[in-house]
C-alpha cells in the first residue's frame, strides 16, 4: 500500500522563523509517529484542516529549523549595518509580496546543498509563513533517523513514495515554505501538488555545490555516499549527472534563480558572495513579478 503520512490540525512546536512562542500566522508542526510498518505507514487525514494551522503526527518533534546568513565583510560596524539594511529591504519586499500571494504556498526545488532550507526559513520568516522540510517529514513518516537509512533499508522507491504523500497533504494547506528534497522533482506527480502553490528552483553552479557538501560531508547523502574518489570529486561528478537527468524537471519551476547570474550583476564570478538573504529578496523579487 502507498506510504502516507498523517496530517491533523493540533497547535504543536513552531517551525517558522519567529521566536519560539509567537503565534505568527502559518502553520504548527508536531510529530507522534506510528509504528513502522512496510506495507502500511499511517493513514492520512487533512480532513479537518483550518484556518492554515498543520500539524503532522509522529513519534519525535521536528525540531526548530536553524540557519546561518554568515556574510564577508571587513568590520563588524559594516555587518551589522548591512544586516539592517538586508532587514529593511526584505520586510519592505515580504509587504508588496503578501498583498499578492492570497497565502498561496511557496515550493523551493533545487540539488542537494542548493540552500532551500536557510533560503526558505528566511522567506518564511519574513512572511509569516510556517516552513516544512520535506524530508524532515518523510523521515518522521518512516520513523527512521535519516534519508539515506530510508534508503538503506527500503530503498529509493519507497523513500519516493512517502515523499509524495507529504507533498500530496502539504500541498492542501496555506501559508507554508516548504523546502524539498532534491529528487523531489523527477515524479510529475509531485509537480501536480507544488502547482498549488509556487515553486523557485535555486540553481546553483555544480562547483559550488560539490565545494559545500564536501565540507560538510557525503554520509546524509545516500546517492553520494556510495561514489568513490575524494568528497569534492565524487559530489561534482553524481552532481553533473543528477542535473543531466533532472534539468527539465526542475525547469517547470514557476520561478528560476540563477545564483551565477546573480553574483555576475553583483561583479563577481563566486557565487559565494551571495547570503541567503541576499537570495531570499531575489526570491521576493521574482514572486512579486509573477503574482503582480
């Protein structure tokens, strides 16, 4: 049977960018998980869905989504200066954005290591909107400690599965950022829910990319972790080809942002220079242009 997950209205653990306690407008998240079962993962139910409060039953709760807007800069007068003004202009843009969006919700696509979750806490934030991790909740779902243990043990297949039945619940509620995981895009079904809301993809240079994950490591990523070679090669070549196989999938994105190209408008040639919020404005700039 279909893998699903089980979506019920409860006031649970804020997910969104605001201060723990604040009932910002958007969605709650809680978890308590059911046993695991192969052939059954619990029944879905959004039947009671209201006013844009989600909640997700499970065993353990989400915990709250941490981001870091490290930036460059030559003194710490500068930074916080900059900081400021970043604040400005993205409440500034959040307002013009919200008089527009008719709390439809927004969908960032992109490779693994693209930013989707620090770009989307930081969009949700300024929204009001809660944020989602889908593989946050897919790994709730399957009550397993990581993706790449869903695949261990399941394989891809079922790992995709319970994939689309979170899109396919969250894509009947309002007011969310939901950042997906990177092979989200290859089912056409999946494309059929994100059309519900938004969707951004972050394309971001395949050096780039492979440079961050080898940093960070290859062990949370199962279609990685299986390459040879060292970190920063075995991420650049399954990087190239995963972009040769899901280019087209993530060109149906309503919205594209090419970090090259917005780093080039900056002066410069590494993307690097580029801060989540830096790529979170862009985003609200792109949403307003659509939606206007």
């Amino acid at each position: 049977m279909e893998p699903s997950t089980a979506l019920r209205l409860q006031t649970g653990s804020w997910i969104g960018g605001d201060k723990p306690g604040r009932k910002a407008a958007g969605a709650f998240l809680k978890l308590h998980n059911a046993p695991f079962d192969d052939k059954r993962i619990q029944d879905v139910s959004s039947r009671n869905l209201q006013s844009g409060r989600v909640s997700i039953r499970a065993t353990r709760r989400i915990q709250p989504l941490v981001i870091c807007c490290a930036t460059k800069q030559s003194s710490g007068a500068e930074t916080l200066l900059n900081h400021k003004d970043e604040a400005i202009i993205l409440k500034k843009k959040s307002e013009d954005v919200l008089s527009h969006l008719d709390n439809r919700c927004i969908y960032l696509v992109g490779l693994m290591g693209s930013g989707k979750t620090t770009v989307g806490k930081i969009i949700g934030e300024v929204l009001g909107y809660a944020v989602f991790d889908s593989d946050k909740l897919a790994e709730q779902t399957a009550g397993m400690p990581s993706v790449a243990e869903i695949f261990h043990v399941h394989g891809e297949a079922f790992f995709r599965d319970i994939e689309s039945q979170v899109l396919k619940d969250l894509s009947t509620m309002k007011r969310l950022v939901v950042a997906t995981g990177g092979g989200a895009v290859v089912r056409p079904v999946n494309w059929r829910y994100m059309k519900e809301g938004i969707s951004i993809w972050l394309d971001v240079p395949l050096e780039a990319l492979a440079r961050r994950i080898a940093a960070v490591g290859t062990a949370s990523r199962p279609l990685l972790d299986q390459e040879s070679g060292d970190p920063y090669t075995k991420a650049f070549a399954k990087l190239s080809a995963l972009i040769e196989q899901r280019y087209d999938a993530y060109a149906n994105a309503d919205i594209r942002l090419s970090l090259e190209e917005m780093a080039a408008k900056k002066g410069h040639e590494d993307v690097t220079i580029l801060t989540p919020k830096d790529i979170a404005i862009e985003a609200l700039d792109e949403i307003q242009r659509l939606i206007a």
